[in-house]
C-alpha cells in the first residue's frame, strides 16, 4: 500500500517537518492543528477563536483528502489550561456529529506558537 500526502491551502502550511496529513488505504493521519489562519499564518486571538480555527483546519485538511471530520474515529486534544475542556467540547458538537469519535484531551504546559488549544486526529474513510 502507498502513502499519499494531503495537503490544502483551506489549512496553515506546515510550520515544520510534517505534511497536513498522510492517507494510507482508508486511513487518514491529520498533523496536529492549532489556531493559525491559513491565509495570513497568524494565529487568532482568544481560546474560543482558537479552537473554532483548531476544527476549521482539521476540517479542511479531512475534506482534502476526500473524507469529513465526521469520518474521525480518533481525536487527541491538547489544552494549555484544562479550564477549557468545557469550551472545547461545545465547540466540538458544532463541527462534529454523533457518534463522536474516540477523544483523549489533555493539559500541557506549551504549544507551538503559544497556542492555547491543538488538534490532531485519525480518519477511517468507508465510502
């Protein structure tokens, strides 16, 4: 089985050594997403503008590679403050749809950039 890089101007350019995501078969690996818009790189201001970004460049990248966020069966979540966590799960319900996927969330002291929230996850593309 071949790999395929994914990759979309609708999500940041890698700020590293990684590619938006690779899709191996039916299966997706997105990178790790944090708040920057893709058009100007600049990382948006605010937890809540942070994590809508967060999803919106997830979303992105997902649809790139021909799937939806709603393809997701594994997302980790990474918080600078855990004070979030309620935020992040209402924001999440906007972008994703029952059944979620499997979700671990957890508190770290930095992130790239100062951001307050990253995102990556794992999709199982069936149609």
């Amino acid at each position: 089985m071949s790999k395929q890089i994914i990759q979309t101007n609708g999500a940041p350019a890698a700020i590293g050594t990684y590619s938006q995501a690779v899709k191996v078969g039916r299966t997706v690996y997105l990178s790790g997403q944090i708040g920057l818009d893709p058009t100007t790189m600049q990382m948006v201001e605010g937890i809540e503008a942070q994590v809508h970004r967060v999803f919106s460049n997830l979303k992105a990248v997902a649809e790139a590679a021909n799937g939806s966020l709603n393809d997701t069966v594994k997302l980790n979540v990474f918080l600078t403050d855990l004070a979030h966590f309620a935020l992040v799960n209402t924001i999440m319900a906007e972008y994703f749809s029952q059944p979620y996927p499997a979700r671990a969330a957890v508190g770290v002291a930095s992130l790239p950039r100062n951001a307050l929230v990253e995102a990556d996850g794992v999709l199982v593309i069936l149609d």
